[in-house]
C-alpha cells in the first residue's frame, strides 16, 4: 500500500536555526497539507497546498513557515528561525483526486519529530 | 465546521467489541463521517467513512442513524494493539482541498 514518508524521523535544531522538513506524498495525490501535534496536545493544522500554491493556512503558519514543492515529488516545510515552541511533531498528510469533493480522507505520514534546544 | 462530541477516554477487555460514539447535531447535508486512529508517535490513520446507514470494512463498522446527528464506530474484539486515540471528525464540504480538524479524541486503552 503506498504511504506518506517523512524525513527525518527526528531533527534537533538550537533555537534560532532554520530546519527544512521533508515529505514525499502518496503519488497522484494532488493536495497537500502540514499538520503539527505538541506533546500531549491536538493535531492542529497549518498548512494546505494545490496547485502549487498554499490554499490555506492556520494562525500557526506566520512568516516564519513556509511551504515548497520544489519538484514532482517532495514536498518540505521550512522554519526560518526555529523558536522553542516549535517543538512538536510535524506530519505530512496528502489526499487523492475524487470526484467525492466532500470526502476527508487525508493519508498522513509517520511525522517528524522537531526538538529546538 | 460540525462540531463534534465523544468520550475523552474508554477502557475495555481485550477480545470484546468497542462501540465510540460520536455527536454531530450540526452536521451539514453534504458533510460525511470519518474516523481517524493514532498511537503514540505516529501520525493518524485513516479507519472508515460514512454518510448514512451502515458502511464496514476490514478494520471497522460505522453505524449512522437517519438523522445523521451522531455516528458510533464498532471495533469487533478488540486487541492490545487497538490501544489508541480515536478521533471523529465531519467535513465542512466546502473543497477538495480542505483541511481535517481534528479534536481531542477518544483514548481508548484495552487492557488484557
């Protein structure tokens, strides 16, 4: 079955440092999305992408984010200056073509795990 | 978005089935039904979807009566490994490119 990958499994970074997540969706999957779970907490969202262009975003997601999908297969998310808080884990998650536009099936990867120093 | 209510936490015996329901009273006409499981350091796994009656699959039934106001996901004979978090989640139906919102979920823990 094909799967969402992330790497790496784990990044430490000092704060103030820029990080670049990696993912590589399921292929012939069309949108995209970031999602982050600090410890203990909700999954929340940051980030969706189509198209090549993000569709939407949380509150999270500031200047300090950003999102490229620099070829036909990577899709990263990048911290620009890392902040203690960011500490969290980060999953990729993409969602294939259907003609059911109300259907919310997002396949999500293993997640990377960010620990800022 | 449908707002959505389940239990914070469940325990049950190994072996025996595992009923989660779930409270919709907003749910929009186009909006559909999903269940999504987590463990521990892993990213949530898409179980079942659902508009009405009934849907199955190899993992999971989903049971949702005619008013569509709440839905209960059945785990049949449940194992140490269904340990998880257990989340319902109702579509907005506003594009295929809409994110999922997820809430605190159901923990449940099976104990042998």
């Amino acid at each position: 079955e094909p799967e969402v990958t992330q790497t790496p499994s784990h990044q430490v970074t000092q704060m103030g440092q820029e990080v670049i997540l990696r993912c590589v969706p399921i292929s012939n999957h069309l949108y995209f999305y970031w999602y982050r779970q600090i410890l203990g907490q909700k999954v929340e969202f940051l980030v969706s992408f189509y198209n090549n262009e993000i569709s939407e975003k949380s509150e999270i997601f500031d200047d300090q984010f950003s999102v490229e999908r620099p070829d036909g297969s990577n899709f990263t998310l990048k911290i620009r200056s890392t902040k203690l808080e960011d500490s969290a884990m980060y999953f990729c998650a993409s969602r294939p073509t259907s003609g059911l536009a109300n259907t919310d099936t997002q396949y999500f990867g293993p997640g990377t795990r960010l620990t800022v120093l | 978005l449908a707002k959505t209510t389940q239990p914070i936490s469940m325990d049950s015996y190994e072996g025996q089935e595992v009923n989660i329901t779930c409270s919709h009273n907003n749910i929009a006409t186009n909006d559909y039904i999903t269940w999504y499981q987590q463990f521990p350091s892993q990213g949530p796994r898409f179980i079942i979807q659902g508009y009405k009656t009934k849907v199955t699959n190899e993992v999971a039934s989903l049971f949702i009566p005619a008013d569509r106001k709440s839905s209960t996901l059945s785990l049949p004979r449940v194992s140490l490994s269904d340990t998880a978090v257990y989340y319902c989640l109702v579509g907005a139906g506003s594009g295929g490119y809409q994110k999922v919102t997820f809430g605190t979920g159901t923990k449940l823990q099976v104990i042998p």
